[in-house]
C-alpha cells in the first residue's frame, strides 16, 4: 500500500486533516465536563474494545496523574472475562458499571465503530443511570453508540488506525489542557 512515499504521505496527510476536525467548542465542553466531574467528587469511567481499550486505559492514566481528575477504565483480561461468562459479553460492560459507577460519573464509551452490542448496551445503561456519556466513533455518522451520547466525538473515516489515532489525540488533548488550567489555578 505505502510502497511509495506519495502514498505515504497522503497517509499522514488524510490523518492530519482528521485532527483537526474537533470541534472547539466541543472541546472546551469536555475540558469543563471532567474539571467538574472532579469537583463533584466523581469520577472518568471509560472502556473500549481492542485498540480503543488500550486508549481507554492510556488516557485513565494520564487523566489521573496528569490532570488531577479521578479516572478508572475497564480493560482488565480478569474483570472483562469474569463477567463475559457470567453475564455475556454483549452484557459485561453494562454490569461492570452497575457494580463501579457512581451518580456523579461520567462514562466514555470508545468504539471505531460505534456498533459493538457491549458498547451500546453499556451507553443505554448509562443514560438509564443519569450518567453522563460521552462517546467517540467512526466510520457511519448514523451509528448506534453516538445516537446516545451526550457529547459525540466522531471520526469522518474507514479507517481503524486514522479513526483510533484521532480518537487518542483528541482525548489526550484534553487530558493537556485540564494539565495546564490546573497549573494556572
């Protein structure tokens, strides 16, 4: 695919118009949302499946440490499995916030797709708990995971890497400014 470096450069150059299409007020919500969620005594719960569990987890860590706002993921091989055979794995997630979310959450859901049935499942059970949901996608505008976020961070791409990358970027970048106003206060 890359075996030329105009094809490589078209790469990097669609992924770099990608980035730049969070919206900033949509971002300046979200900084706000999780600087409050902290002042609220709440926490940042997020998961995802594969590539967007390992961003689930990467940004919890940093979101905690970096930014000073409680943050936990649900990427454990043990929890995930756990409640996979107990519940089915359409269902784990949703049950794993029964038992781990509070009132004052906030639930981000990652899926490229926005169509995993443990995903959607979960995001309904989050609007069910009052909890606010943020939710990250790709490839359809018209995905299901979307439709019931509050706030939508949406990719316009097909592909998993460019849609995975974006998503991670935008979520740290956040992460960086909740970092910087905390530094000023």
């Amino acid at each position: 695919m890359y075996e030329n470096e105009t094809k490589l450069a078209e790469y990097f150059h669609q992924l770099s118009k990608l980035l730049t299409t969070l919206d900033h007020g949509v971002f300046k919500i979200l900084v706000e949302k999780f600087m409050n969620v902290h002042d609220a005594g709440g926490k940042v719960i997020l998961a995802g499946n594969g590539g967007s569990a390992a961003i689930s987890s990467h940004v919890a860590v940093d979101l905690t440490k970096a930014a000073r706002v409680r943050a936990t993921n649900f990427s454990d091989a043990d929890m995930i499995t756990c409640f996979s055979n107990d519940y089915g794995y359409e269902h784990w997630l949703e049950n794993a916030l029964n038992f781990y979310a509070d009132k004052n959450d906030v639930v981000v859901l990652i899926s490229s797709s926005g169509q995993s049935s443990n995903m959607v499942n979960a995001a309904k059970y989050a609007v069910n708990m009052g909890l606010d949901l943020v939710t990250l996608t790709g490839f359809s505008r018209d995905n299901p995971l979307k439709d019931l976020g509050q706030i939508n961070l949406w990719v316009n791409s097909k592909m998993y890497n460019h849609i995975e990358t974006v998503h991670q970027t935008w979520l740290l970048a956040v992460v960086d400014a909740i970092a910087a106003l905390r530094v000023k206060l």
